[in-house]
C-alpha cells in the first residue's frame, strides 16, 4: 500500500514475472472518474480519466500502463452516470516492471436517493427516502397490501439509485373475498388483448385486468366465468382497481337486469346468469336467480380489475309448500341447508308426482316435478261377480204390503 501513503520517497515495485500490476480495494463502490500515477517529485507521470465505458489515459506514457476500474463484489444495476466508472478495485498493468510512487483515486461526488424504480410498485422504504449514498433500506408493503415476493427484502442507496442487495417484495392490491362470494371454478372471453386473459378479472388482484375484445366487427365482447354447479346468485360486483364497486347488478328470479353504478356504466353492458352445463331447477326464489354460468357483455372491448359473484345466503328449511297436501319428508322438517329430501305419502296414499328435492337458501328446491299424494280407491264391487255382470244388475223395489206400518 506504498503507492498509497502520500509518500512519494517509497514506491510500489513489482518484481515477479509480467504481466504487472497493482490493484487498490477501494473498500466499497465508488463511481471513479479520475486515476493519477505521481512520479517521486511530485508531477504527473500518467492520468486516466474514467467514464461509464472505462478510463482513458490523457498524458505521457499512455503505451505502456493501463488502468482499469473493476466490480469484484457482485452488484445489481445501478444509475448510469456517464463522467464515472462504477467499481470497488482500481488495477494499474504494465507489460514492463511498475514503480508507482504514489497514486490518486477520484471518485464522483455521490447524490442522495430520493425515489424507488417505479416497477416497484407501491412498495416503501425503512428509513424513508431521501436518504444518503450508503445508506441501507428494508423494503416492505404498505398496510392493505399482500407481499407476494421476498419477505426479507433490502436494498443499498448506491450513486442515487436505491439498488436491491437481497430480494425484492411484490406488493399486490389484493381483494378479500366475503364470506358469501362465489369461487368461479374458471374464466373465458370472447377475445384477448395484450395478453390480459379472462383468469386476470377473478385472481383477487386488484392490480391486474383482463381485456376482453370483439371476436368480429358483428359480435359483442364477452367474459363468461363458469361456477362449476348451479348456485343462486343474488348480485355480481364489478370492482375497480381501488377495489370500490364500480358496476353492481341484483338478480331477480327472471333475470339480473337490476343495475347500479357510479360512472354511467349500466347502459355498456349487460349481465345474464344461465344454466348451461347442468339441469336446472324446476323452483325459483324470487330474490335471486339460479344458474351455473355468469356472462357479461358490451359492444365494445372492456377491462374487469375485478368481478365478485355473491350467492344468497343459505338457510334451514323448516315447512313445505301449502299446496302439497298430505306429503311428508324424509328426513323431517327442518332440515339444514344442501340436505336432499325425499318425498312420501302416508298410509292410503299414492305419490303420483316427483319424489326428491333440496334445501337450497331456505327453500325446497325441486329436482323433479311436484309431489302429489293421492288416495287409493278399490275397484271390487261385488266379490265372485265380473265387471259385465254388475252392469246388468237391477234393483227392483219391494212389492206393497197394506198390513205393513209405515
């Protein structure tokens, strides 16, 4: 380290075999713009000036040393500063022997960090910004936001730019579903715009969005999400990237035409629950609608941040239907919601109708046509005597008897 202690009496002198060189740690990263080899009196023998592409040397004997600013301790990408070179060494060769009696290092002036890359999105620093070059950070998600990256995450104030050291945090907007919201079991669309698929408007990313395009100039856009079985829906939300409801319909038994929003949206869309991959009901409750598939529709190409499909809440059934006269259930009333029951007629009595339904949000459900117990009536008139035969039966009245008192 002679070349170092501002002595200029006692040099640097290589002595093994060439190549030569000497090599400086700077001790941590620096942005070098000027390196200076002092002969022993004090002048300039060689100057190189740095740049972010190398150092070039300006005076003297430029031929036959060389220097070179050199990362030896891996660093991610930093913030480009053209009059520097980035580096933690400074090596000085000479294919000839190297006498260097002193030399200088000069390193850019560092500037403060006073933002984060803005692909990290919202994420926050510890201490917060603006802070010093050199400064280390922990970096984390603000309150309301899911880390879906690393969750030890820092970072070094290096030249200006806040540069990650160990992993990086993916903070997500991300939508909590409520405890009667429906899981779709998938998602389509019509068409697909920049590669945002259907799956983007259910994956609870307030951050992501489909986009669903015209299949033709003739047809509409649509996003059709699959439930996997027939629920009955009583409302779908379409949310936006806040997370505020944006678009909401209620469903009637008929239909989900029953539309609010806070933008004027109601009159670009249009929303229809449907049955499609499995039997319908034969019932219907009048404050929601049954269906297996939600679809909504625009003639235009749309964006869904988010879309939440909310199914009526569920409940004991506890009595049949008054017109059913007669019919009992197995198992008894009142039964919990999902249980399946089967109908039956008491003693004299035939069902003539359907023999199976479900509790489904506090109704009974059809799965058939209705019950219908209908008594049971012998067709024997006479024993030992045929049908043709009572027909031909007369009843003749007795003949008068004057003795007899009436």
């Amino acid at each position: 380290m002679v070349a170092l202690d501002l002595n200029l009496g006692t040099p640097a002198h290589t002595t093994s075999d060439g190549p030569f060189w000497w090599k400086a740690n700077l001790g941590q990263l620096h942005c070098v713009y000027q390196v200076i080899d002092y002969l022993n009196d004090g002048n300039q023998r060689r100057s190189w000036t740095c740049s972010e592409n190398g150092c070039v040397c300006n005076i003297n004997d430029c031929e036959s040393a060389s220097a070179t600013v050199i990362i030896e301790e891996a660093t991610s990408d930093l913030a480009s500063i053209s009059d520097c070179k980035y580096g933690d060494n400074v090596k000085i060769e000479n294919p000839t022997q190297l006498y260097l009696y002193e030399v200088a290092i000069t390193a850019k002036p560092a500037p403060d960090c006073t933002t984060i890359s803005s692909s990290w999105e919202n994420v926050v620093t510890e201490p917060e910004l603006p802070v010093v070059h050199g400064t280390t950070l922990t970096l984390s998600c603000p309150d309301g936001y899911t880390n879906l990256g690393e969750l030890k995450s820092t970072a070094t104030c290096l030249y200006g730019k806040v540069v990650p050291t160990e992993g990086l945090p993916n903070c997500r907007l991300i939508r909590e579903r409520v405890s009667s919201e429906i899981t779709p079991a998938s998602a389509e669309q019509s068409a697909t715009l920049d590669d945002d698929g259907a799956e983007l408007a259910i994956d609870l990313d307030l951050g992501t969005a489909n986009s669903a395009d015209l299949a033709s100039a003739s047809q509409s856009a649509w996003l059709k999400l699959t439930l996997g079985k027939v629920f009955c829906v009583e409302s779908v939300i379409i949310h936006d990237s806040s997370g505020n409801p944006l678009i909401t319909w209620t469903c009637s038994e008929e239909d989900c035409d029953i539309c609010t929003d806070t933008q004027s949206h109601c009159n670009s869309y249009s929303l229809t629950v449907s049955t499609e991959d499995t039997a319908p009901y034969l019932s219907s409750i009048s404050d929601c609608r049954f269906g297996d598939t939600v679809k909504v529709e625009s003639s235009n190409a749309f964006r869904v941040n988010e879309i939440a499909i909310i199914e009526k809440q569920g409940a004991d059934c506890t009595k049949l239907e008054q017109t059913w006269n007669k019919v009992v259930t197995e198992p008894a009333l009142p039964v919990q919601e999902d249980t399946t029951l089967k109908f039956k007629c008491p003693g004299g009595y035939t069902n003539l109708g359907g023999d199976t339904a479900t509790c489904l949000y506090g109704h009974i459900i059809l799965t058939d046509k209705p019950p219908d117990c209908k008594g049971k009536y012998s067709t024997t008139i006479c024993t030992g005597m045929s049908r043709e035969n009572t027909k031909q039966l007369k009843f003749l009245p007795k003949p008068f008897n004057p003795s007899q008192t009436l």
